[in-house]
C-alpha cells in the first residue's frame, strides 16, 4: 500500500467572510478585537481544511489583507497607490517603489506560530517571492529591475524564511505568479529564488500559474531551482471529458517536459480551476492526477492541489471544491494500489 | 508636419467605481456613465486632438468580440508581460455576425460634437493569435473570418461618426515569417476596405523591429509604436505611413515631463521621418491607477501644447 502518496495540500488564500469584512472596516473596533476576529477565521480555516482531508494546511492567509499588498505594507521602500485589475471585477492595490527596500520585521512569523499551535496536520506557509514583489510595483527608484529583485531576495526575504526556519518552519512555500511574465527572465526569477532560499534549511517549494505559455519559456533555466516541489496550475486550462489519455488531458501537457529532462522533483498538480464555481467531480481529479502519474512515472512526487488560492469563490464552493480534491485523490490512490 | 494626440485602449477606473462593481451598486449604470464624462471631459480639457470613450466597461480587449457567433469563453490567460488576465476567445465554430459589438461601448451621447472621436478594435490577427481554434481546420479561414465580422464593426462606427480607429496588434511583433505576415496583411485590408476613416495599427508589449519593414506596407494610414521599444529602428523610414508614438508610459507611475516627451518625440522622429505625428500612451492606461492616468493625460496635453507652440 502507497500511503503516502498524492498528499493533499493547499495553495494559498481563501476568501474572507462577510463578518470578518465587516469588523475589519468598522471604526468603533478596537485593534485587538480586529486582531482576534482574524485569529478566529484562521481556526476555522485551518479546521475546515482538515475535515476537507487535506494533509497539508495553512490559515487561508486569513491574516494577511492579500498576498501581495500585506507583503509591501511591511518592507521598507514601497508606497502603495491605486487599484489595477487582475481581470474583470478582480482588482488588487500596487505600490511604488521609492527608495531602496529594507527588512523591518519578520512579517509571517506571528501567523506562522500561531498556525503550528492550531494545525494538526502538516504545516506548509506560503510567502510572496521576491521577483513577484518586483514585477507587481512600479519601479522608481532602482535604475535596474534586476537590483530591485535581488535586493528583495538577499535583503528581505532570505532573512524572514531563515527565522521562520528557525521557528519550527518545514515547508515553505514561495508564491512567483509573476514568474512567466518575462519570457526572457527566467533565468534571473531563477536566480531570485536561489537567492532567497540560500541557507534556509527547509522544504523549499514554488507556485507559478497562469503562464501564457504552458511553462515553456521557463525551461531549462527552471531545472537550476533549488527548490523540491514545483506548485503549478494546469486545470484551468484542461477539459473536463474523463479520462487518463493526452487529448482528455490537453491541459496537462506541461508535465511532459519535466519529464523529457528527466527532472525528479515532486510536481504540485493543479486539479481544481479556482475561477469557476464549478466543483469538479471526484472522478475528473482521479483522471488528472493518474495522467499525471501516467506522465512522471512515480506516485509519490505528485502532490494535489487546488490551481492557485481559492480566494476568488465563495467559501462554500471554495471547501467543496477542496473535499472533491480529496475524494479524487481517494480514488486514485486505490487505483495506483490495485495496480 | 500635422501632428496631434490621442489615448487608446481601455482606461482604468477610478476607486468609486471599483468598488461599486465589487458591491454591485445598483447605481451602477449611472456611475459608469458619470465616469465616462469625467475621462472624456479630461481629454477636451487637455487638447488632445481624437476623442475616446474611456471603455472602462470592456473586462478586457477582446471580451466584447467573444459575442461574435462561433467563439465561446474560454480560459484566463495572462495578456503578455502584464499581471492583468483576459479570457481566452475558443473557436467552437464559423465566426460570423458583427456590427454592433464595439458600438455597445462608444458612447456617443457623451463624446463632443466639436471634435473628432476615436474608437478601438482588436486587429484580426491578434485575435486569432490570442484564440484557440477547435472549429478551423486552417487558419487563414479563421483570420479572414474574423477580420470580415471586425470590418462590419469598422464600418458601424464609421457611421457613426468615428474619424480614426485604432487597431490593437501587440501579436504581430511575435509573427515570424512571411506567409503569417501576409495573413496579417490580408486581414488589415478587408477590415479597412472602402472605409473613409483613419486606421493606425498600434504595436506593442513587444518589439516591432522584425516585422517593421512589412508592417510599413500594410494598407493603414500609421503604425503606432511603443517609444521604450523603438531602440534599434534606425535606418526604417515610415514613408506615407504616420506614427502614433506611445511616448507616455503606461507601465510605470513616474510621471513624464512634458519637456522630455517632446524632445523624444523629436529625436525618433528625426529618424522615422512619418507624415504625421501623434502623442499617445504606450498602451492602455488601465495598467496604472486612474489617478496616475489622470495626470499623465495633463502631461501629454502639456507636451501637445509646447509641439504646437514651437
């Protein structure tokens, strides 16, 4: 029996609730109560991720206002401006960057511990990276981008993961939406991360999605990580016929060249679109994760997992979406085991 | 040399209004016409010579034409090196219609009667490009396909009143190869054919150099360049064509001054030598927020003015 294999973990954040909204924008709340409603909602989240099966957990950054904004708001350098879109309604807050960056404190440690008293599982902390922290401010200051980037990574974020290694952390997780941006920087976003995860004793892994170009252009710069596990989002772009064959699983081609290279590292399959509310069936997260399979050869570097954070649904949909990734995960295990 | 100003592309919105479509505001409607004045209002006051509506209402530059018969929705996929996402045009069958797409957003009760009006369209090869076809079994008949359903848009807004379109082709600075060139080409002339109106095919978020000297003999009245990307375009002479020049940047909030602009503008041209000449952003300003636009359409407004006063 494999039964460790295809563990369950989940990418980011999840969306706030409309209480927790509420309390945050009134005045007449004091700081500590705001404080405790967050705590509050980092429970919960961490609980439900739980009963949904998974067998890694965070809070749903239920601290943090949003991945990137919470990061700027606490390193010295940046002045955060107006909304942009993401796409459609989907908005997030940019900043400029105005004088050299700086390390104030470190800014996940507080949740992170917090996070370990609650959790019964496995604790993975997700943290924005430095070239993504980059690529979403405006520069003013640096005369070159790549400076501000690897100031980033020395300065900023290789000191907090090497605290919060120190505080008990195992697995980090570093967040590089950005990373397929610029096709003709992989090889500094590379240089980035191996920046920022030098001498941190720790599970590293990395998250990318939405690449325009299935990933391509990140080979092979992508193969000099050092990272263990690539988090990425492939079902967003797959069909949703059944099915463990390449044209079922168009959206899964990607893989393909993490097996041409003959990379050994573990892959954090993407099962879940998070921007539909659609809850896949069980038996479609089975066939995605068996091609994946299917494709590398070896159950147990593939780890499942929702495209991205799931902030964008409803919270309902959001944990029904996670139990189905379970219960697909379910699925392909036993069939892995009657093989 | 005649030489003037314009914006294009989709502007961004302003706090109120983001956070009106979060909460669904049932004032909505009223909102985004209120805002659509503001911006079309800021355009007058800043003596910019074609004026746009803002499209603060498009989710993206190709969503209105999804409603083009044959395309569905398809995925969100990242619109080139931006953090901003579109959803992705599917091919499920023979594009056909068009018309009256991209009047649902030129709002012609709100743009001045005292001067010229400007509309945007995606160019047809860039929406193949940015497609996935599951219908076509070659492309060719996909492109020309939609490049027909966009001419019958060019046509409604030229009868509406539109002087000069604006055709977005950021994938042709990525067509490599003469028979997709002259696809390109191909499409460009039915989409301008027998149409009274000005047509500047702008290129951006990449670098035009490759496919400039073809571009050149497109059936357009100009080619509207990015000035961050025109490193390296000496020795091209624009000819007949003019230059819509995105001397404005609209990937960064460091506010242009005016002086510079103009000396740039001078600079590039000197060696583009184009028949006429437009100040433009580089691309749509909805990359930085609405304050930021604001103020960089002063500045290319102040720019306008010293090219006028020398």
């Amino acid at each position: 029996m494999k039964e460790s294999i295809f563990k369950v973990q989940e990418i980011g954040s999840l969306r706030k609730p409309e209480w927790l909204i509420k309390t945050l924008r009134n005045p007449n709340i004091s700081q500590e109560t705001k404080k405790a409603a967050r705590d509050d909602l980092a429970y919960i989240n961490v609980k439900r991720m739980e009963e949904a099966g998974l067998d890694i957990v965070y809070d749903g950054e239920a601290r943090r206002t949003e991945m990137y904004e919470y990061a700027v708001r606490n390193i010295s350098g940046f002045k955060l401006t107006g909304w942009i879109r993401s796409w459609d309604n989907k908005y997030y807050r940019k900043a400029r960057v105005i004088d050299k960056v700086g390390y104030i404190k470190p800014y996940y440690l507080d949740e992170y511990k917090s996070v370990t008293e609650i959790a019964k599982k496995e604790v993975k902390i997700p943290i924005t990276g430095p070239y993504t922290l980059a690529d979403w401010s405006y520069n003013e200051y640096y005369p070159k981008r790549e400076d501000l980037i690897f100031d980033l990574a020395k300065e900023v974020i290789n000191p907090m993961l090497k605290e919060l290694v120190s505080a008990g952390a195992k697995i980090i997780q570093l967040d590089e939406p950005a990373a397929t941006t610029h096709p003709n920087e992989s090889k500094l976003f590379v240089e980035a991360f191996n920046q920022s995860v030098k001498g941190v004793k720790a599970k590293t892994t990395v998250h990318i999605c939405y690449s325009g170009d299935n990933y391509t252009t990140l080979f092979p710069d992508i193969l000099e990580m050092k990272c263990t596990q690539f988090a990425l989002e492939f079902a967003n772009r797959d069909t949703s016929k059944l099915g463990v064959n390449r044209e079922s699983r168009q959206g899964y081609s990607a893989l393909e060249a993490f097996k041409e290279y003959n990379d050994p590292r573990e892959i954090g399959l993407g099962v879940s679109d998070v921007h539909v509310d659609l809850i896949e069936s069980p038996e479609i997260i089975r066939d995605r994760i068996l091609y994946a399979e299917k494709i590398l050869g070896d159950p147990t570097r593939i780890y499942v997992n929702p495209d991205c954070g799931l902030r964008t649904r409803s919270r309902n949909i959001a944990f029904a979406k996670l139990s189905r990734i379970s219960q697909g995960r379910d699925l392909a295990k036993k069939e892995i085991n009657q093989q | 040399m005649m030489f003037g100003s314009y914006i294009g592309g989709i502007y961004p919105r302003s706090e109120r209004l983001i956070d009106a479509t979060r909460k669904n505001s049932p004032n909505l409607k009223s909102l985004f016409v209120e805002e659509k004045k503001k911006i079309i209002s800021l355009q007058v006051k800043a003596g910019l010579s074609y004026i746009s509506d803002p499209l603060i209402d498009w989710d993206d530059m190709l969503r209105p034409f999804l409603r083009l018969e044959g395309f569905e929705q398809g995925s969100l996929n990242r619109i080139f090196e931006k953090n901003t996402f579109y959803r992705t045009p599917v091919a499920a069958g023979k594009i056909r219609g068009g018309g009256k797409l991209a009047l649902t957003s030129l709002s012609t009760r709100l743009l001045p009667k005292s001067k010229p009006w400007k509309a945007d369209l995606p160019d047809p090869y860039t929406v193949v490009a940015l497609s996935k076809n599951l219908y076509y079994k070659n492309r060719k008949d996909f492109v020309i396909d939609v490049a027909k359903a966009l001419a019958r848009e060019a046509r409604t807004l030229e009868n509406k009143g539109v002087k000069l379109i604006q055709v977005n082709g950021p994938s042709l600075c990525y067509v490599r190869g003469k028979e997709d060139l002259g696809l390109a080409k191909e499409a460009l002339k039915i989409l301008t054919k027998g149409l009274n109106v000005k047509f500047y095919l702008h290129l951006y978020f990449g670098n035009p150099k490759p496919v400039l000297s073809d571009i050149l003999d497109f059936h357009i009245h100009g080619i509207g360049l990015d000035s961050l990307a025109v490193d390296g375009l000496k020795g091209f002479k624009m000819g007949d064509k003019g230059l819509a020049l995105g001397c404005v940047d609209a990937g960064n909030t460091r506010i242009d001054r005016p002086d510079q602009i103009v000396s740039e503008a001078k600079k590039i041209c000197s060696v583009l030598e184009p028949r006429e000449l437009y100040l433009c952003p580089n691309y749509d300003l909805e990359y930085i927020p609405h304050l930021y636009a604001r103020r960089k359409i002063i500045k290319l407004g102040e720019a306008l003015n010293i090219l006028r006063d020398e």
